[in-house]
C-alpha cells in the first residue's frame, strides 16, 4: 500500500475526531444496526437521551456525512451512511499498516 497524503492523513483525523464521543457513538452504532431509517424521535426514546442532545449529536455526525438525514413532513429521518462502512474501517487500517 502507499503512503496515503497529508490531506488524507487530515481528512481522517478529522473523522477520528468527531468520533471521539461516547454519545455519538453510541447514536451510530444504533442507527447502523437499524434497516430502516430512524427518527429523532425513536432515538431519543431508544437511547434515553434528550431530543437537544441527539439533535446536536446528530448535526456533528452529519458534517462528515457518517448519517444521513432526510426531512419527511414534520420528522426528520436519518440513516447510516453506508460508504462509511469500508472507508472507516479502511481509513483505520490504514493508519496501523494492517494488511
């Protein structure tokens, strides 16, 4: 494997980075185990957390596309982003040289 840039390098801390939080792992990990996209709402209830938490949690997540949000009349909906399930792994294997 080459050495991956700087701005891959970058880019992928910048993912690490907003990773770095137990709630916002515990979102993705709930809404990635889910077939079906899930709503604020569900989420709140699921993972005992208030509606403000999950939505702040949620809009960090999106920046770096690791959920995707779509509105459907007053709920909004959010999924998985399923590309993010080979680049992180990937991102990560990377960076310890694994084969």
């Amino acid at each position: 494997m080459s050495e991956p840039s700087t701005e891959t390098f970058d880019e992928w801390a910048s993912w690490f980075k907003v990773l770095a939080d137990g709630t916002r792992l515990r979102l993705l990990h709930h809404i990635a185990g889910l077939d079906e996209p899930v709503t604020v709402g569900e989420l709140v209830e699921a993972l005992d957390l208030t509606q403000s938490n999950v939505s702040h949690h949620l809009r960090v997540l999106g920046t770096h596309d690791f959920v995707l949000t779509e509105r459907d009349g007053v709920r909004t909906l959010v999924r998985a982003n399923p590309n993010c399930m080979s680049a992180l792994p990937e991102a990560a294997a990377a960076v310890m040289q694994a084969d």
